[in-house]
C-alpha cells in the first residue's frame, strides 16, 4: 500500500513544471496517515523551525520524580500545563519541583524567583516552595527547596524574553496526593504555532478527529518521535480485545518495516482498531432480550408500527451471532455486517412512539481534543461531589443551549442560546408549558445567576433579580405557582470540611411578579437539584454532616414549596449510597424518582443510575427498584468512598419519558463522548447524539407536561416561632427498647455553621469534638405519656436530645430540622418509621398549651468549655490539681503547640477531655443504640461519680458537666480567622441578611460576651478543698485455704471429676466450658474504689460451668441474626469505610444489653436442656481470681500483661488516623499528642487495638480466658453496696472485668462497673454459665 501510493506520488512529480520539481523538495502526501509521516520525518530531521511541545507520560502518586526539559531558545512566553487526565483532578497534587531555566551562559535561574505573567489552577494554586500543608514539596520521599505547586487542571505561563536556551525541572505527585492522583505534564511555547498547524490544511480535520478519537492530542502524535505513539494508541485500543491475533501479527510484521511504513502502517491499523472497537462498544449494548421485551412493550401503544419492526428485529437477530464470533479479525464485511446491527437497533428503539416529539433541548460544550477525556465539570456540573456551582468553573467555556431534531435521521441543531462571553451554563430546566428555560449562567461581574430564555431563543433575560452585589444563584427550578426555588450563596457559609474554599448553597424562594425573596433551607452544606414532585412538594438532595460521616451523608429530602413539612425521603441513616444527584420524580407514580448515584472523592457528578422507591424502604439498596441498565444486577450497598471509579457506564441528568424509558447523558467508556441517550427498564442503551468534539447534556424532550398542584403557602411570616409536637418520643428505631417513663425533658439546641474560607475542619470546636457551633436554647418537659408540644424560633436548624432525669442524653438527633415561621411541625416519635401510617393518640400535649423553651441560666449560647466547664473545676477541682500536680486544670493555662491554624486549646481542656467517651465528628451514619454515648461510658463520670477523693459536685455541675459531653466535649464553640470576602465582613454580613429576609439573626459573639459578663458578675470562685480521709478503714478479710496456685486450682477441679464440656449453639458453632469448683475467697478490696469496698469473705457454695471465652458475635447472631456489633470508630477520621470492625464471627459479642444476654441464656438452655444464665457477680470474681488475691489472676497491677489480657496499650495509638483514606498518624507527627489522647498502658503492646478473637491470651488457672480484658461482661447481679448482706435492689446491673479499652487499674478482678439492664455497650459482652441443680 505505502509502495503503491509512493509511486503515485511520483507520477504526480512528472507532470509539474520543472522549475517546480526543483522548488519541491518533499513528496506531497495522499493522505492525513503520509502527511503525519512526512512532518515527523522533518522533526526528526530537524527541518522544522520552532521549539517542539514536550508532554509527559501519567504521573501517579508515589512515583520517583522525572526530569522533563525543553529547548526554549528563542522563546518569549513559556506554558506549564497540568493535566488531571481522564479520571478526573481529584487530589491532582502536581508538581514542578526544582523548575529552573537555563540562560546562554550556563546561569541557573530558580523559576519560583520569577512572576508569572498569568496563571489558572484551582485550591489557590500556583503555590511556591510548599505544599497546601505548608511544609516543603515532597515527591516519592524527596524534599525539594524550590518548586511550583500547580494541582491540576493548571496551568502558568512565564514571560522569558528569549533570554534562556533550556528549562528543566523534576515532575511528579506531591506526597500528599493519594492513589486516585494522576497528571499530564506539558511544556511549550506559549506564544508559538502548534504543531497542528504545520499540517496540510486539507488533512487537519482528519489528523484531529483520529488524535480525538485516540484520546491523545495532536502536538502530542507529531512530537513523539518514532513510532511509538502510534504503537501505544493502538496497544491502547486493542488492550481489552479478547481476541488480539490479527492485530499482534500486524505489528509484528511491522517491526522490520522502515520508520516511515511502521508509523503509516500503524496509523492505519489504529484505524481499523479504532472501528472494531466503536463496533465492540455498540453491540455491548446489543441485548436481543431487551430489544424483545422493549419491542413488545412499545407495541402497546398504538402509534408503534410493530409491523414494520418486527423485520428489523429479526434480522438483528440472524446476523447477530456471526458478527460477535468474528469480530476481532479484521474483516472489513464483518465490520460493515456489525455497523448494520447498529443502525437497525438505533432504528428499531428510536422508534419509540416517545419520542415522535422530535426535539429535545440538551447543552451543548465544545470540549476539542478533550471530549473523549472530559467527565462531568466540563459539562456544566460543579468542579466536585461537595460544592456547589459557585467552585465550578465560571469562564473559558464554550458552551450553548442547542435544539436536537430529526432524532431518528440527520440530527438537526439549532442554537437557542449562545453566550456572548465563553461562560459556563448549567442547571437546565423547561418550564411544564414546554416554552420557555431556565438556567444558570455568568454575568458581567463573574456572577452566577438565574436566567430564562423562550425555547425560541428569544425573550432571554435574568430571571431572579435580588439587589445584593454578593449574592450568586444558581441550581433553579420552576414552581407550579410561577414562583422559583434557587440556591443561593445568603448564609455565607463555607464547607467546613475543605475550610470553607467552597460556599455552601441553601434554597430559596423568589417570586418574579414582586421580586419577593426568602430563604427556605438553613442547612450545613449544599442543597442540590430541587425539582417539584408529582404532588407539588419539591425534592432536593441535602448534604449534611454534623456528627455523621461526611462521606456518606447526602440524603434526599422533600418539603413543600414554601419550605414546611422539611422531612427526609431517602438515604437518611444509610451509608449507601453516597450521594444521590439529578434526582427526578417519574410521572406515573406517587413515590418513585430515578437518580443518579456517586462517591464522595474520585468520579465528579456522573454515575450509576438508579430508580428508587421510598414505598417500598428508605434506607441503603432496600428501596431500589432497579439499576439501569442492569436489571438484574445485584445491588451491593458497598461502603466505600469513590463508589464509582471504575464503573461504566457513567450518566448523568436523567429525564423520564414515563416510568419505563428515559433520555440520559451518559458517557459508555473511557474513550467515549458524552452524548443523549434513550435507556430503559430493559437494559436497552441507545444513542440518539453525540458529536466528536463535543459533550452534551441536560437533556430535556421538547414537549408540554402536566403542571402539577399547587400547594398553598402554609407559613406565617408574622409569626417568629414555630410549634414542635411529638406523639410519642418511645416511638421509632431511635428510642427502641427504652422503658416508659424514661425521657424526662428534651434539650434543644441549635447548630451555627462554619464561615467562608475561615479555618473549620475536623478540630473545629476541640479535639474529636465537631464541626458546628451548637447554640443551646433550653429544655422542654416530656409528658408521662411521651408526648411533647413546645415552641422553637424559625428560620433555625433545630436539634432535640431526648435526656433522663439526670440530664443525661439517651439518643443523639445528629441531624437538624428547620422550622418555617407559625408552622406545627408534628412527627411521631424518634426516627419513626415514615412508610408506617401513623395511629393518631389522645395524648397528654395535644391537650396543653405549648411549652415555651425553659432558657438555661445566663441566656441562649453555644457552648464553650471555658465558660461552662473551666467554673466547675475551678470551684470543685484546682484546690488539689493545680501546679503543685501531675494534672493542672487551672484555667488560663494555654498549650499553644497545636500545628493548624494557630489553634490553642487550655492545658486543662486537654487533660480531662481524654476520659470523655464521645462519638467525635463523625459517628457513623446508621441510627444509633439509644445509651451508645450515654454520659456513664465515660470514665470522668464513673471517676466522680464514686466520689473521687471526696468531690461533690451540685446538680448544676452534673448537668452541665453531662451537656458539655453531650455535646461532644467541645473546647471553643465559637469559629475563629472569620475572614473577609470581598467588602464583607462575613460575620456581620451573615446577620444583616439573615435580618433582611428572614426576620432573625444570630449574634452568637454577644451572647458568648454576654455569659462571659453574667459569670463575672457572680462574683470570684474560691477553690474548694474535699474533706480528707474520707475512706473509712476497713479491718483485713481473710479466707481459709485461700489464696491457692494454679496447681491448686487444677487439683480442685479433677477432685470434682468434671472435664471441659461443648455445648452446641447451632450446626457447627460451639461454646466450650470449663469447671469452676465450689470454694470461698475474699470479694472486694479495701484499696480500690469505694464500691469495691468493705472487702468481705464470700462464698460459692456449688460449682459451675463457665464458658472458656466470651460470647462471639457468631455464637449470639445464630440465635439473634438481626443482631450487629457494628464497628469502633476511629479519631479525627474521613471515614473510607463505616469504621475498624467490631462484627467478625470470632470477635467476642459487644452491644448486647444484659436484657439480650439474659435472653440469650434462656434461648440456649431452652435449646440443650441445660440451665444457662449470666453468673453473679461473685461468681464471677471468683472465677476471674481463680485462686490469686492480687489484682489480676496473672500477678500485680504493674505486671506487663501482653500475653495475659486485651486492654488498653501502645496499640491504642493508632486510633488517631489522618488523611483522606484514613492511616495511623505518624509517631512523629505533630498532631499525634493531642490525638492520640485515650489513657493507656503505653508500656504494654498485647498486639490488638480492638477486639481481639476470643481466647487469644493465655488462660487462667481455671482454664478461662479474656476475664481482665477485651470486652467487660454482665453479671445478673443488682449493683448494690458491699458487703452484699442486704437485700437491697438497683436499677442497675454489674459489669465485670475490662476491655480493650480500659487500663488495669479499671480491669482488676475486684472492679465493678454498672449499668441499666437496658444498656447496650460499645465495650460490653458477656459469658455464659452452666449450673447443675
């Protein structure tokens, strides 16, 4: 072939005129695939003029750095470019490190000491000499002085004069990157022609749709010298061919042909290989089952010509076998019998009577080269999973709104709108009359804005006008009444998680008729995708994480229009999925809606698409219809954090014709273009339109549709309140299993959120503490019955905990609800079930006035540990702990090392937050176990509440020592660095708006202010000093034949005959047992804590049979299978996952109640026959001690316990993880002292952080295991006082032993913990006896 056309050219040559065969040096080329060669040839021979574009390969993270270098001689305006590749610019922490440039005399030139004439890069890139951290740029463990942080897409150009000959520099990833990080590095002339350029005008076109196609760019195929690009394009073509025969011996014959016949003869392969995979890529899509069913469903409707298309069907049918066989080689018929397939399957499903329309409405972006790389920020979606359109790109789009029609032929485009600027538009949507849009795009000052055009193109204008030069709208959507729900950037609220660089969008209403404006949401991070439903209320999807896992945390909710009934639809309490997008209601059913579903980091604003129904469940898989186009692909609800890399295809903004076929953007495979797409329930994908060089989407079908009702405004705007009235607070999954009687009042408190661009983050409000501000307005009284009605302000994100007659919180709301002024918002119980009809009761509230908010003393305000905390050990603690002490809690003391932020915490904050056990930021995202975080898991409780060395505290102290842990153990409460943005100062500016439009505000300095001077006003706290001797003396207890050695202890049980025995739970899960004789030991001891006290001589008077090990998870889930331990979670986590597991099959059981375990006991004697039960507390020390009287069975409190017991030790450092796939943080690190703050053993390593399988560690001399540690365990004993002579009750019951989390001291044989029988434990199990009658 090459031979044959060089020939000719030759002939070509005979016939121009002499003097221009002399002129002609060069063949002229035939085609594009001769003019590549030819031009490379030149480059290679170097008789092109102008610096050559040198591009690198894809860098990753943890790859060495690689020099890349240019010949810049002659060169004004030097380019660095970054690319973030195809899977999106996710953690893209490109780097030029040592960038230098090189003068004609030999000078180096550091480039960071030059200013860049322009630059582009996101996350205020380019940064100079450091990472976004602040320490030093860092590549595969090297440290470099100089260099140029650029992320990516970047890009920064430098103004060189022609004074340099060279630039060089070392790329790579920055070692903060993570695994999904990946770059192009590109250097050239800025100012200079592409090398595109020097091509022959006639053979452009053709050389840029193939280097398209090829996802490489142009400058890229000609500067590669050789054939190795054109080797590489088609390797990457063929890579997933199954079959590669033809191609490989293709190449092969290749490899001994000339330079020149290798690169045309490749290119020409990569032709071919280019078409057999379009074709591969089509009749992957190719279902004969779907065609059927879609076929026989479409013939349903009347104006299908079923007749007609019954033919095209079958001959799909006959040729569709020979195809797929022979598709790989190379056969030109095959391919032409394949394309044939192809266009008869478009045909046959484009024929869809839904689509006689003929016109839809889709934006169109004109992405060049990039089209086959782009994925959703390039089409008009934001730049991530979090922010909303105001971090999205603003210029330097080429975008419009375009008319598709003749759908099933030549598709025919008309533009509807086109932007005189290159700005971006998003956020499509048609009115339901099918005659005018509304979108968001730029105005004149970088605004973005709501717009509406007629479908004409004409009548353009803006279509929400507020008068405030700092608010930006966007993500709009028409009401049935005229008015429009937008989002807006009023609350100036900042994601905190990023440290505010991305403004938070809330919901708003605007009517265009008077230009009326309010806010309707007041949420702590984006609001997304409002759409109004099939009965008029409007579903949006809203991103919340205060206290839950901000991975996994975007919920689909649903209010009316005027903002009331605020109530979740989906996804609340679930992990799965991670976010749901593009949500839209289908139009034949009350409940269903198709959404798009993603990760939280990785792929951007596309995914999986997914029809859900909230009628048949709400939470995770269970309430999915089906996965399109996959309906019979399981629905797996992994928790993991870039849930959709790797998948394809990708859609996004889906639209339902009805409830069966939808248009969609979607985007098959990594080569692909974005184009529309018809889908449908059947697993048909069909394209109606894609464009090389383009992506498409928000696809709309140009058509009137019902309007939906109306729902009349339900607000009082006069009003400054709002009614709260629960049925029943024992109702639901959050309050399951708590007696009646319980919840004795509510606290309400309500959530401030993080600033713009002002520090926030994990450590926010303290360590392992929150995010937000929690303001705390008051309490209300719960009813006998259960039933509550009170009054809260509007307009303001309301939380409830439900507490005891303590004070103590029972259940964690972890969410917010906002009432609208004068609304009643009414709900059944504590995380009710919404898909139950709920049974309207006379109850106690719904026949009383409601209760006004009872104000904590002092005022409203958020909580700080300085003001409500430091009081109390000022007053009750200092007098012993101050700096005569190990422990300090004086306030005043500042530790000022902490390395973010310039935070400072006090030295006592840091000192007594340790014994506080609380869920941190981010608990997990199902609904808690009511207890889970219950004040009394906190050692500091237990420490004060035994009476520690005599200190009383009032009841004052004990509330507000329980609120603080209820609320997380914040230190600041308050947010600090409130910076500016623009003219505004965000604080006072936040306030002003919220005045203006909403008729309330929040001055949570003043109030802070306020409290400070009402403390001051009380006047000096004088330390008190707790009486001494306090502990009574006790007189020494002894017992005969005891303390005895394990030889002993052997000898007692072979006296008594019994062996070890197995009891069988269920079909291959067994419980081993082993005797523990009859004998009498002194209980107690007079030097520990005062309920451990009088020591006493007891008695077991009969033997029984104790269980080896505790209870294991499998062992109780065969009997309890609905039954989950669930996981521990770690600190300062960006959980990847639901936390480190607590549910593997040999974990011992934690989270029971003794309720279950007693239960359990009673399952299983009823089973065997046996007579099983919980032992008491006596039993069970005496089995613990098996014969010692120290401490431990194994030795003294000071005794290395590695090999004996699991508790608290060195292990238990590595709770405190960082990063974005959370890891132990460095021993080094300088954040790891104040993370890694759980009081332990550091001397110790037992080699387990959690739970360890049971029986593990060395046994007793007994022959028992884990009595000391890995979890504590219930006893069927009362906590009552020693000596146990009394026959006294509680309402409480023992807990014995220790756990993986407690040290030795609080883990002895003799130490008793005690809890509500209801309780269920985060570090509590239990073991089960045998007793013989």
């Amino acid at each position: 072939m090459i031979r044959r056309l060089i020939v000719i050219s030759c002939c070509i040559l005979f016939f121009l005129p002499l003097s221009a065969q002399n002129r002609t040096k060069k063949k002229a080329a035939a085609s594009w695939e001769e003019a590549v060669v030819n031009l490379k040839r030149e480059l290679r021979e170097g008789k092109q003029n102008g610096p050559v574009p040198v591009f690198s390969d894809v860098m990753r993270h943890k790859m060495p750095a690689r020099l890349i270098s240019m010949d810049v001689t002659g060169v004004d305006d030097l380019l660095l470019a970054t690319w973030g590749t195809a899977d999106g610019d996710d953690w893209d922490h490109a780097v030029w490190a040592n960038a230098r440039l090189i003068t004609t005399d030999g000078k180096e030139v550091w480039l960071d000491d030059l200013k860049w004439k322009y630059a582009k890069a996101p996350y205020g890139c380019p940064i100079l000499n450091k990472h976004f951290s602040g320490r030093k740029i860092t590549v595969g463990g090297k440290v470099y002085d100089h260099g140029i942080l650029l992320h990516a897409d970047g890009e920064v150009v430098y103004s060189l004069g022609k004074k340099y000959k060279k630039f060089e520099a070392e790329i790579g990833i920055d070692d903060g990157g993570t695994s999904v990080s990946s770059v192009i590095f590109r250097v050239q002339d800025a100012s200079g022609k592409s090398l595109a350029d020097r091509i022959d005008p006639k053979f452009r076109e053709q050389v840029k749709q193939f280097a398209l196609q090829s996802r490489t760019s142009v400058d890229l195929l000609l500067a590669s010298p050789g054939s190795s690009i054109e080797k590489n394009i088609l390797m990457a073509m063929m890579q997933d061919f199954p079959d590669k025969a033809y191609f490989t011996q293709k190449v092969n014959e290749l490899e001994s042909k000339k330079i020149d016949e290798q690169i045309y003869g490749l290119l020409q392969l990569a032709q071919l290989a280019q078409r057999t995979k379009k074709l591969e890529a089509g009749l992957k899509w190719v279902n004969l089952k779907a065609m059927r069913m879609a076929f026989d469903d479409m013939k349903k409707n009347p104006a299908f010509q079923g007749a007609k298309y019954e033919g095209t069907l079958k001959e799909i049918e006959t040729a569709y076998p020979t195809v797929a066989e022979n598709l790989y080689r190379g056969d030109t018929a095959v391919l032409r019998q394949g394309e044939r397939i192809l266009a008869a399957q478009k045909e046959l499903l484009l024929a869809n009577p839904l689509l006689d329309m003929d016109k839809i409405v889709v934006t169109s972006f004109r992405l060049g080269e990039n089209a086959r790389v782009s994925m959703a920020p390039a089409l008009g979606m934001p730049s991530n999973n979090w922010s909303s359109m105001y971090s999205a790109a603003r210029v330097n789009r080429d975008a419009e709104i375009v008319e598709l029609s003749n759908l099933r032929g030549d598709i025919q485009k008309r533009t509807i709108y086109k932007p005189e600027r290159k700005v971006n538009i998003a956020d499509l949507q048609m009115h339901w009359d099918g005659d005018k849009l509304l979108f968001s795009s730029i105005d004149e000052n970088n605004h973005w804005q709501v717009y509406e055009v007629g479908v004409d193109g004409k009548n353009f204008h803006q279509k929400v006008k507020v008068d405030e030069p700092d608010l930006e709208f966007c993500d709009a959507n028409y009401l049935p009444d005229g008015r429009i729900i937008a989002s807006t950037n009023i609350g100036y609220h900042g994601v905190p998680c990023v440290n505010g660089s991305d403004a938070v969008g809330n919901l708003s209403l605007y009517d265009p008729k008077n230009g009326s404006f309010s806010r309707l949401t007041f949420d702590q991070d984006g609001n997304w995708n409002p759409v109004v439903m099939n009965n008029g209320r409007v579903m949006y999807t809203r991103w919340e994480y205060t206290d839950l896992t901000h991975y996994f945390s975007r919920i689909v909710m649903h209010m009316n229009p005027d903002g009331t009934e605020n109530k979740a639809l989906y996804g609340s309490g679930s992990f799965w999925p991670n976010s749901t997008f593009d949500i839209k209601p289908l139009p034949g059913s009350t409940t269903r809606f198709v959404g798009v579903i993603s990760g939280h980091h990785g792929v951007v604003r596309s995914g999986r698409l997914m029809i859900f129904d909230p009628a048949k469940s709400r939470k995770e898989e269970q309430g999915v219809v089906q996965e399109m186009p996959f309906r019979d692909r399981k629905i797996i609800p992994e928790v993991k954090d870039q849930l959709v890399d790797g998948v394809w295809p990708q859609f996004m903004r889906p639209y339902p014709l009805n409830d069966n076929y939808y248009l969609v953007s979607a985007k098959l495979s990594p080569g692909s273009l974005w184009g529309i797409y018809l889908v449908d329930v059947f697993d048909n994908l069909t394209c109606i339109a894609e464009f090389e060089g383009e992506g498409l989407n928000m696809p709309l079908p140009l058509v009137k549709h019902p309007t939906p009702p109306v729902i009349p405004d339900r607000v009082n705007l006069a009003d400054k309140e709002a009614t709260v009235f629960i049925q029943d607070i024992y109702e639901g999954e959050g309050t399951k299993g708590l007696p009646k009687g319980l919840v004795k009042e509510l606290r309400i408190f309500a959530y401030e959120y993080a600033y713009r661009n002002s520090p926030s983050d994990h450590d926010a409000q303290g360590i392992q503490s929150g995010w937000d501000i929690k303001r705390l307005l008051g309490t209300v009284p719960v009813e006998e019955d259960g039933s509550a009605i009170f009054k809260v302000p509007a307009n303001t994100p309301i939380s409830i905990q439900p507490l005891d007659k303590e004070g103590r919180a029972l259940q964690w709301f972890r969410s917010w609800f906002t009432p609208m002024p004068g609304e009643t918002v009414s709900c059944v119980g504590c995380h009710e079930d919404q898909n139950q009809i709920p049974i309207p009761k006379r109850t106690i509230a719904s026949q009383i006035k409601p209760h006004q908010l009872q104000t904590p003393e002092g005022g409203v305000r958020s909580f700080t540990y300085e003001l409500e905390v430091q009081p109390i050990l000022d007053r009750a603690c200092v007098a012993c702990h101050n700096e005569n002490s190990k422990i300090d809690l004086r306030g005043g003391q500042m530790d000022t090392k902490y390395p973010r932020f310039g935070r400072q915490w006090s030295k006592s904050y840091l000192a007594i937050m340790p014994y506080v056990y609380r869920q941190g930021p981010e608990a997990e995202m199902y609904v808690l176990k009511p207890y889970e975080y219950h004040a009394t898991n906190s050692e500091l409780v237990r420490l004060l509440s035994k009476g520690h060395h005599g200190v009383e505290l009032t009841d004052k102290e004990w509330r507000t020592l329980y609120n603080w842990i209820d609320f997380n153990a914040p230190y600041h409460g308050a947010f600090t660095n409130i910076s500016k943005i623009g003219n505004f100062n965000q604080y006072d500016r936040r306030m002003e708006l919220m005045q203006k439009y909403n008729d309330i505000h929040v001055d949570w300095r003043k109030e802070i202010a306020d409290y400070a001077a009402y403390l001051g006003s009380k006047g000096k706290i004088e330390p008190v000093m707790p009486e001494k001797n306090t502990t009574p003396k006790y007189k020494e207890v002894k017992a005969s034949h005891w303390p005895f050695d394990t030889k002993t202890a052997r000898e007692m049980q072979e006296s008594d005959k019994k062996a070890p025995k197995t009891v069988e739970v269920a079909p291959g899960i067994s419980m081993k047992f082993v005797w523990v004789p009859a004998g009498q030991f002194v209980m107690g001891d007079n030097r520990a804590e005062k309920d451990c006290a009088p020591a006493f001589k007891a008695a077991v008077k009969k033997g029984f049979w104790m269980a080896e090990c505790e209870v294991t998870n499998e062992q109780f889930c065969s009997l309890f299978p609905e039954h989950n331990s669930r996981i521990i979670g770690q600190f300062w986590k960006d959980h990847t996952t639901a936390g480190l597991p607590a549910n593997k099959p040999q974990q011992p059981v934690i989270r029971v109640s003794c309720e279950e375990a007693m239960d359990f006991c009673k399952k299983l004697g009823q089973k065997t026959g046996l007579k099983m039960n919980l032992p008491t507390e006596m039993q069970w020390e005496w089995a613990c001690r098996g014969g010692s009287d120290e401490a431990f069975w194994y030795g003294k409190e000071g005794t290395d316990f590695g090999k004996f017991e699991n508790m608290a030790d060195a292990q238990l450092s590595d709770m405190a993880v960082i990063g974005v796939d959370p890891k132990p943080m460095s021993k080094n690190s300088s954040l790891r002292p104040y993370w890694d703050y759980l009081p332990k053993d550091s001397s110790v390593d037992d080699g387990e952080m959690l739970t360890a399988f049971v029986g593990k560690y060395q046994a007793n001399p007994w022959g028992l295991k884990d009595m000391h540690g890995n979890v504590a365990e219930w006893t069927c004993s009362d906590y009552v006082p020693y000596p146990l002579k009394k026959a006294e009750t509680s309402d409480r019951k023992v807990v014995r032993g220790g756990s993986w989390t407690d040290r030795p001291k609080y883990s002895a044989s003799y130490t008793r913990k005690a809890f509500y029988p209801w309780q269920k434990v985060y570090n509590v199990g239990f073991r089960v006896i045998i007793e013989e009658d």
